[in-house]
C-alpha cells in the first residue's frame, strides 16, 4: 500500500510516516498543499493522510477536488477541530474518513485499512498454487510453511499475486511498493526479485517476461 502523508508539523509527518513504515506501507510526505498536489497528479496513492489546514492549497481543495475527479485515492482527513460540525464539513468535501487531532497512532493505522479496502476489498488470502499471503497478516507460505520475507519482498508477491497472471513492470512495482527514497535507476526490483525466488524456492513461480515485467501464473 501506498500512503501520501500531507502534513505541515514535519515532525508530526515525519513520525507518521515512520510509523506506517514499521506497519509494511511505502510512504512519502507533503508539507505543504501545493507540493500534495503536485504528487497526486503524478502517483497513484491508496491513501492519502490529509492535514485540513494546510499551507498553499487548502486540504479542503485537495479533497473537493480528489472528489470531483472520483480518484480512487482514499482520503483520512486530519484536524485539530473535533466537533461533529467539522466532521460533518469534512466528509461532505469528499474523506473517506476523519480523525481529529490529537489521535492514537492504532486507530490511525486502523482507520488507513479499512478505507483502502473500500474501493474492491482485498480477498482474505491471495494465493497461486501451494503460495499464500495473507494480506491482513502480513504473512507468506509456500508448502504449509511460513517465508520469512522482508516488507518490500512482501509487497512485490502481493502485487505479483493481485495481478492474477498478468505481467507486473518493474516501474509499476516501484510505484506500488516502494516511496521517493528509491533511485529508480538502481537493480533494486532485479535485487528485490531475485531474493523473492529464492526465498519461494523451487519449483520456480516467478517468472520474467522480456521486456514487459514479472508475473506469478498464467493470464
């Protein structure tokens, strides 16, 4: 999953971002609405974590108009103004959902699954053969056995799996997966890929299509 966290105390983002990353999520942060926007153009994010008062655009703009596009971006409106007024305001501009500030981290966390899953939820398990995730869980098994994977390692046999058969580019496992820390010129996905199948094990299931990206299965 991919979280866009637009927020103007970096050191309230800064801290959230950390905290979805432990979590298994790829994170980026706006400080400002201007910059927010800017991304939201260019990436496609699950989430979007929108401070109300933000400097530059407005994050009522920024959800007015996430809205009228009918973006598949889910958006957890964040402000320090609790009243059922405000939330009222808040989700007649579009959010999915609305936390007032101050908030425990869980419900944080808790309240970003469950608007992600809104637009299709995800099945209970994805699985190709004798290979399973458990989405929820954050798990992996092959043959009844857990895979110890890494978060990043994780996320590729998600988007692999969630593809059902249909090549994966490595530009679009780097959009999904990882955030704006990665180079994409680097052999990180070759790397990320290579571990992946020996970790799986044989027979092998993932497979390179010239040219195009990586899939698990048939179309």
């Amino acid at each position: 999953m991919r979280v866009l966290v637009a927020e103007d105390d970096e050191v309230l983002a800064e801290a959230v971002a950390v905290g979805l990353r432990r979590e298994g999520m790829a994170v980026d942060i706006s400080l400002d609405g201007d910059d927010a926007r800017t991304r939201l153009a260019l990436v496609d994010y699950d989430v979007l974590v929108l401070d109300r008062d933000l400097p530059g655009t407005h994050g009522d703009e920024i959800c007015r108009t996430l809205a009228a596009e009918r973006s598949s971006t889910r958006v957890m409106m964040l402000t320090a103004a609790g009243s059922v007024k405000d939330l009222v305001e808040g989700l007649g501009l579009g959010a999915d959902d609305y936390l007032p500030k101050p908030f425990e981290f869980a419900e944080l966390v808790a309240r970003i699954r469950a608007i992600a899953r809104r637009p299709a939820a995800p099945p209970a398990e994805l699985a190709y053969g004798d290979l399973s995730v458990d989405p929820v869980g954050r798990v992996a098994f092959r043959g009844g056995l857990r895979l110890e994977l890494s978060r990043n390692e994780l996320a590729v046999l998600e988007c692999l799996l969630a593809a059902e058969g249909r090549p994966v580019s490595a530009e679009e496992l780097i959009e999904r997966v990882w955030d704006d820390d990665l180079d994409p010129y680097t052999g990180t996905v070759k790397t990320t890929i290579s571990r992946l199948r020996t970790k799986l094990g044989d027979p092998p299931l993932i497979e390179t299509i010239r040219e195009v990206g990586y899939r698990i299965g048939e179309p």
